[in-house]
C-alpha cells in the first residue's frame, strides 16, 4: 500500500452541520468558552449551602443561642405556626413530608419489606407473592 505524499491532495472534506471547516476549528486543549465559569467558582447550591450555613443569634426566652440560619428559618416558621399562621402550617406540613414523617415505617407497603427472607420459601411460594407462576 502507497503512502500519500504531500504532493497528492487531501481527500475532501465535507463542511456542514457538526462538521466546521478546519480552519476554524478549536485547537486541542482550548475552550469554547475562555471567559468561562473560573475554577472554585460557585454555582446557585453551593451559594445557598453557603448562606444557610452560617451562624446567627437568637434570643430564645432569656438566653442566647447561636444556631445555622436554616434552623432558625425552620423555628420561626415552627413559632409562627403555632400562632395559627396558615402560611407557617402549610410550611411546616410541606417541610414534614419531605423529610419522611408522614411515613409509617411499620407499614410494609410505605417502607418496603425486609430484603431477607426470614422462612424458607420455595421458589413456587416466593412467586406467588409477587402474582407471579415459576417460568413466566
């Protein structure tokens, strides 16, 4: 097989969508985007994570004590519904169910069921739970 010299010419390239001419291609290693996000940089999380997690003061009766921001957002929420705000109850309702305290964890169809199978079964008993005929 025949090497092609620099003399023959290129085969030619086809220029279209996804296919920029090779002048103007990136060079390998370079970016799109040079001005980009700069590294360490944060995004909105990290931003909120940052904020939330910083220390306040709070009087509480007659002392004071120094908790995260997100606790005391979530106990002035707490205060406020006690006082029969509807907002602050719907907050502390939304705030419940979605750290789970609505579950109930000895239901088997809410939690799940064991993962072990405490009895031996046979594979015909086993199947049967699930609605199911060996070899289906």
């Amino acid at each position: 097989m025949k090497k092609p010299s620099s003399s023959e010419p290129e085969p030619a390239y086809e220029v279209g969508y996804g296919k920029p001419p090779m002048a103007s291609r990136f060079r390998k290693g370079q970016t799109g985007n040079p001005r980009g996000k700069r590294q360490g940089e944060g995004n909105m999380i990290s931003a909120f994570k940052r904020i939330v997690s910083k220390r306040v003061k709070i009087k509480d009766g007659e002392q004071v004590r120094t908790i995260t921001l997100a606790e005391a957002v979530i106990l002035t929420n707490y205060n406020a519904a006690l006082q029969r705000n509807p907002f602050a109850m719907g907050n502390m309702f939304r705030l419940a169910e979605e750290s789970g305290e609505f579950i109930d964890r000895t239901d088997a169809k809410q939690v799940g069921s064991s993962i072990a199978v405490p009895e031996k079964v046979t594979i015909e008993q086993f199947m049967a739970q699930f609605g199911r005929k060996v070899g289906e």
